[in-house]
C-alpha cells in the first residue's frame, strides 16, 4: 500500500510553488527541506487526517 501523496505548497521565500511528498501513515511531522527554486531551508509542519487530505504548514526558517 503506497501512503505517500504529493502536494503543492508555495515557497515562504519566493512564492514559487514546489511539490512535496507526504507520508500519510504518519499523523505529524515536521522537518526542514531547501526550497528547490531559491534553495532556502523551509520548515513544514505536515498533519495528516484519515481519508482526508493532509494540512500543511510553511514557515521560514529564520523566523
Ligand atoms: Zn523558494
């Protein structure tokens, strides 16, 4: 059974869209991965919900 899904979420330092993959066997997480456009360190926060699509959370790292 494949849990992860894609998502898109906008770059808080460029506003560029990037794509995620999410591990939806895991109700939170969080970590930090480089924007692939401006390759600036963002930090996602990733809740997931049963059948339902998962919220993400965007900030920047120096905030
Ligand atoms: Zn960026």
């Amino acid at each position: 059974m494949n849990l992860l899904s894609e998502m898109e979420v906008a770059c808080p330092y460029c506003g560029e869209t990037i794509s995620i993959m999410i591990d939806e066997s895991v109700a939170e997480q969080s970590y930090i991965e480089d924007c692939q456009v401006c390759c600036r360190p963002i930090s996602f926060m990733v809740t997931t919900y049963p059948g339902e699509e998962a919220s993400v959370e965007v900030r920047r790292e120096d905030d």
